[in-house]
C-alpha cells in the first residue's frame, strides 16, 4: 500500500532487509498456520506476496576513479585502469545481480598512466552502448556481449536517432574558410551503427539535437549566419534563422517541437523542423527562458513567468530571488523548485505555475538524476548522516509517496522507471528496485 506524506512531515525511517524473522521454536507451528491462513485470505490462493516498494538489488564495487549509468535492466560501470591506461567496462544485470561481462575499451593514453585524463562517460546510444573520455575518442560497445565495435574521435557528446555528435578544434593546421567569420569549433556527425564520419562542418558554436514535427533534426549555433537547422544523417542545411549585422541570438532549448531562441530584446518561438516564427514577446533586462516540463519558463531578476508555448502568453508567474531553481515540470502546470531562504538548508517545494505551494518538502535536499520519462525520486540524508531515505515526488497529484530508507549517507543517486542507484562510499553503488 502507497504511504502518502503530508508537507513537511519526516518519513519514520524503515529498512527492508528481504528476511523476517524466525519465530521462537514453540510457537512455529501456531505462527505458520496463521500466516498460512491469511495468505490465503489476502491473495485467494497461491499468489505470492507483494514484493516491497523499495528492495536492494545488487551491489557494485567501483574505484574512486569511475562512471556508472543505469539503462533498463542493467547497470554500467566505467573505470580507468592506471596499469594499461585503458578504460574498463563492467556490465550488471539487476534482474539476477549478475556480471554479465567486462571489457577493456578504447586506445591506451600516456597522459592517462599520470592522471591526466579520468574523465569517464558511459551512456546509452541506440543499439550501441557509447563509451568516452574527455574530449579525446569514443567507442561503440555492444551492451549484451561488451564486443567493442568501432572507436572514434573525436569524442561524441550528444546522440540521438542512431546519429552521435562530437566537437574538436579541426585538422591540425585547419584555417577557417574565406567568409566563414571568425574561427569556431568543428562538429562531426557519427554514425552509431558503424563509427563512420557521416558529415563536418566548421565554424560552430555549438549544437544539439531536437525533436522536430517530422523527426530528429541538429540545431546549430554558428559563427556567421545565426542559427541553423540541419539533417543529422548528411548534414544539408534545412533551414536558417538569419540576423542582422552585429545581432546576437541564442538557442534556448525545446519544447515539443517548439523552438526558444534569444533575441537581443525579445523572445520568440520557432518551429523547429522550418523556423517559422510562431510568437514573439518582450524580453526584460537579461531575463533567459529554458523549458519547464511542458512550458517555457521565463527566468527574470526578481520572478519567474511560466509561458505558452503555443503562442509566448503568459500562464502565470511568482516572485522569486537568485537562489531559485526550476528542476522539472509536469502536464499539470506543477514545477519542482530547489531554494534556499536565507540561511536555511536547500529544500524542494513543488509548486503551481502561480508560485502557490502544493507541497512543501523540508529536508528532502536531493534527487536522483532521472532518465527522461523517469519518476522523480527524492532522497534525503539525516543532519548526522547516519540514515538515507528515499521518496517518489507524485507531481501531477501533489503527494510525496515514501519508499524506504538505508542505515547509511549516499551520494550521486541516479534512477531510472524501475531501479534507484548511489554511491555508499568510495568504492561502493548500491542498487534498489522501487514501484
């Protein structure tokens, strides 16, 4: 049964060992027959019990020098070996708290023997799991064997529609071409399936995926014309957002297959897939808009107005101060905020577009870094960091909903639709299966 906490009320601690205990030996046979007697009663017959809310899983070892993510049913650990100089991929599977493989991955590096380079990244991409290090290569692995594919540089930084995105400075010796402004960064398009280049270009920003009305298209910021839409499997300019001489514009993010876009004085959006204007509004002072959840979020000095996106108007809006963070936001209109009022602690509070307080969660000062379409996990550590507890934020109905706690601090928490993960302590990742 879900257990709903009022605002501001601290869980009762509880942790699931996964074991009961064992009754004194006089009363077993009595204890037995009652239980078997109500396990009837509660499920009819045969039907196991429910399983707990919250269950540890597995347990991963990990160096202080590593990466882990989660992806579906699997957990995978990223590690730098300082012996070879070579990155070390470890694959769990949390259905069974299995190893299911481990391989070393990409070149061996000098730099990497004197701790140049620990920067690790392991992501999902498509078919292919995606493994990086700072901005020098990425290879391709296969997430059910640990086969290494193909490996690439530069490094990938985005990937979407089996399409992987990296930056460099160019060849060596590269100059920029006549007309093409003042020298930028050089983006190439990847192919996930393969490792092949499938396009370049010079001159860049900076660049990302959205999602258009007719698919996956690349957003680019650049050096001369502005703002660009492009094809992410050839690279052909779809459509361009030009500006006047001196005009600076900036990207501001997507929502659905809206377009944000920076002007000097005002804000507009765009379709994504053809930068058609949709609306335009004023822009006060150095306000900057980024989406929030289904909405664009309009972040002033003083207060935050929550935009349309189908035509820029205004939704409502609250007062707030330079500590405010809007974190995510719901179909409802809800948005999830992290503040600090004067000297007290970090704290959430899920509030409406109007600024009004659905639900106030004092001491709840962490979340798990969430897949998108994932639930947002709460995590809380005691003032004396000797109990963690974890709670699934129901945003759309403005309830807080327990799931258990650990006799121990964590740290780096990340979660997916069915598992939370975080790190214990320097060479430890516990798992836990939440519903």
């Amino acid at each position: 049964m879900s257990t709903v906490i009022d605002l501001g009320v601290r869980p009762v601690r509880r942790e699931w060992t996964g074991r009961s205990r064992r009754p004194a030996v006089r009363h077993r046979r009595t204890v037995l027959a009652g239980l078997a007697a109500l396990l009837v009663l509660a499920t009819g017959g045969g039907a196991p019990p429910p399983e707990p809310a919250f269950a540890e899983v597995a347990t991963v070892p990990i160096s202080p020098m590593h990466h882990y993510v989660l992806a579906g049913d699997a957990l995978y650990s990223a590690e730098l070996d300082l012996a070879t100089a070579r990155r070390v991929v470890t694959a769990y599977d949390l259905r069974t708290g299995t190893v299911r493989w481990t391989s070393p991955v990409g070149p061996s590096s000098a730099s990497d023997r004197l701790g140049l380079n620990v920067e690790l990244a392991v992501w999902p991409g498509g078919t292919q799991l995606l493994v990086g290090n700072n901005d020098e290569f990425t290879s391709g692995v296969d997430p059910e064997t640990g086969e290494v594919r193909w490996s690439t540089r530069p490094a990938i930084i985005f990937s979407s529609g089996g399409v992987g995105l990296g930056e460099d400075d160019g060849p060596p010796g590269h100059r920029p071409s006549p007309g093409s402004g003042p020298a930028g960064r050089f983006m190439r398009g990847v192919d996930l399936d393969t490792g092949r280049e499938l396009w370049a270009m010079e001159s860049v920003i900076a660049g990302r995926f959205a999602a258009g009305a007719t698919g996956t298209v690349l957003v680019v910021e650049t050096m001369g014309p502005g703002i660009e839409v492009r094809d992410v499997r050839t690279g052909a300019v779809r459509a361009t957002l030009p500006t006047r001489p001196g005009e600076l514009v900036i990207d501001g993010g997507s929502v659905g297959d809206l377009l944000i876009v920076h002007h000097e004085e005002a804000l507009a959006g765009y379709a994504v897939d053809t930068l058609e204007q949709r609306w335009r509004v004023a822009r006060p002072g150095l306000a900057f808009a980024a989406p929030c959840g289904p909405h664009v979020c309009l972040h002033g000095k003083n207060r935050l107005t929550v935009l349309d996106p189908a035509d820029g108007t205004e939704l409502g809006g609250f007062p707030v101060d330079g500590s405010t963070q809007v974190l995510a936001g719901d179909r409802a209109g809800h948005l999830l905020v992290l503040e600090r009022i004067d000297d007290r602690p970090w704290s959430h509070r899920l509030v409406d577009r109007y600024g009004r307080t659905l639900l106030d969660l004092p001491g709840w000062e962490g979340t798990a870094a969430a897949d998108d379409g994932a639930r947002q996990v709460l995590v809380q550590v005691d003032d004396v960091w000797r109990w963690s507890s974890f709670a699934l934020l129901e945003s759309e109905s403005a309830s807080l909903r327990f799931l258990g706690s650990v006799p121990y601090p964590v740290e780096d928490c990340r979660s997916n639709r069915t598992y939370v993960a975080c790190q214990v302590d320097r060479d430890t990742v516990r798992v836990w299966r939440y519903r």
